[in-house]
C-alpha cells in the first residue's frame, strides 16, 4: 500500500529539502532528503530535527 504524502512547508538548506506531512494517523512529520550527488540520505522525524544533516558526499 503506497502512502500519498503531501508535502508543505518545504525548505532547502544548503544541498537537503525538508519537507512537513501528515503520517496516515493524522500526526505531523517531517522529511528530509539530501539532493547532493552520491549521498542518498533521506529520514523521516517527528521534529523538525530533520536539519541536522551533515553532508560529506558533496
């Protein structure tokens, strides 16, 4: 079953996007994916923690 996520609040610090949805339970999370080339990090989190990545790939 795929989730159908809709994204708000999107943000892009330095080469990450973080991004703010509602999990299928009604609760908010948030979303981070590095766009930097060979890094391929991508979390999810309950906080807007999600800034907190350190690229070492770019």
């Amino acid at each position: 079953m795929t989730t159908d996520r809709r994204f708000r609040r999107v943000i892009r610090i330095g080469p990450v996007q973080v991004a703010t949805f509602y999990d299928g339970r009604g609760r908010e999370k948030h979303t981070a994916a590095c766009t930097a080339p060979r890094c391929g990090f991508s979390a999810d989190y309950d906080s807007r923690a999600a800034r907190t990545h350190r690229c070492t790939a770019s």
